[in-house]
C-alpha cells in the first residue's frame, strides 16, 4: 500500500457500484469492490453508492456487515456516500421504512426522496467547497437533502433555494447527487485527497 495511491473500496452490495470503482480510478485511487466483512480490513476507505438504501441495509443486515461497517467508521475509516449513500452514513433520516437501519456517522438528519415527485430526478450546478475549477453538475435521482446538522458537520453545498446537499464530518464526507455519472472525478480526487491523508 503506497501513501500515494490508497485503496478504496465500494461497497458492493447494491446500487451504482461500476461507476464508483471508474470514477476512483479516475481520481487515482486503486478501487475494488467490498461485500464481505474480512475485507474491511484490506482498504483505507470507502464509498458507499447510490441506489436504493432500503435494499442497501437489508443487505447489510442479511451479509452481516452491518456492525463491522459502523465498528470501522466508528474507527476512522474514511467514507463517502452518495445519495442512497448519504442516506447510510446519516446517523438519522426522515421518511424512511420503520426497520431501515443506516450505518451512521454523520451527526444530521436526512430526508429520503426529498424533493418530490415534481422534482424526482434533475441537474443542478453545485459549488462544493473544496472542490476547486467551478460548480460540478450534480445528477438528483430520488434523491435525498440534509434537513439538519450537529455542529461537527460543516456544509460543502447548498441549491440555489439554500437546500444543504452535500456535508463532511471529519474523515466522512456525503452529497445528495451522483458525481459518479458525470465523469468528472473532482468530488472522487476530493474524497481520494481524504483517504490519503488519514493513511
Ligand atoms: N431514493 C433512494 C433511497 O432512498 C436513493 C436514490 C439514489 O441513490 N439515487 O435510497
């Protein structure tokens, strides 16, 4: 394991998982998918899809990587969850199904399937802090906001209308959108610059 080049893993149980392992290579990571727990031990961070985070912590559940998950966050496991993701790493939502578990981590509340059915699926320019060269365009699917925050958590975006959608505590980091289907790595080199400093 060079400082240089970190290894990231995707969890690999549902969701848009391809596309993260491209964006990472990308950015320069080396990626590889993760479904079992032993191999929490072989990466230096994570990044938890979009999809469909019911499915997602049922899986969990089923696979038994939902207490290795948190016990590996709880340790300072870097880790990036988009959309479905965010959902995971929120240590509470609103509107979920009433057995949905998340993983955790990020002291805030999150709103699935926030915007409505008028705006089910959009685009909109971001401007994330940290991410350097102008706004990324951000790809809204059913996607979740951040209703609230704890004051460990420091906002990286917010929508024209204010909307919080993106937010980093400590080594985690989570966005509403899917930077992964645009093919511009900068969120992925921003969380790839993340992992490499807590190595
Ligand atoms: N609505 C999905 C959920 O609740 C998230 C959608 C996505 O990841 N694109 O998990």
């Amino acid at each position: 394991m060079s400082s240089s080049t970190p290894t990231i893993g995707v969890l690999a149980l549902q969701g848009d998982v391809r596309e993260h392992l491209a964006a990472l290579t990308g950015a320069g990571a080396q990626a590889r998918p993760v479904r079992r727990a032993e191999e929490l031990a072989e990466i230096d961070g994570l990044v938890i899809p979009g999809g469909e985070s019911t499915t997602m912590s049922k899986l969990a559940v089923i696979f038994g990587l939902l207490e290795p998950l948190r016990d590996r966050i709880r340790g300072g496991l870097p880790a990036y969850g988009s959309c479905a993701g965010m959902i995971m790493l929120a240590d509470k939502i609103l509107g979920g199904r009433d057995d949905q578990e998340t993983i955790g981590g990020i002291d805030m509340i999150v709103r699935r399937n926030a915007f409505g059915r008028q705006n089910e699926s959009f685009e909109a320019a971001v401007d994330i802090t940290g991410v350097e060269g102008g706004p990324v365009e951000g790809v809204f699917i059913r996607a979740p906001w951040v209703e609230s925050t704890g004051s460990g958590v420091e906002t990286l975006a917010r929508l024209a209308d204010g909307t919080v959608v993106a937010v980093r505590q400590g080594n985690l980091l989570a966005t509403s959108f899917h930077p992964e289907l645009t093919g511009d790595h900068r969120v992925h080199r921003l969380f790839t610059d993340m992992v490499r400093a807590a190595l």
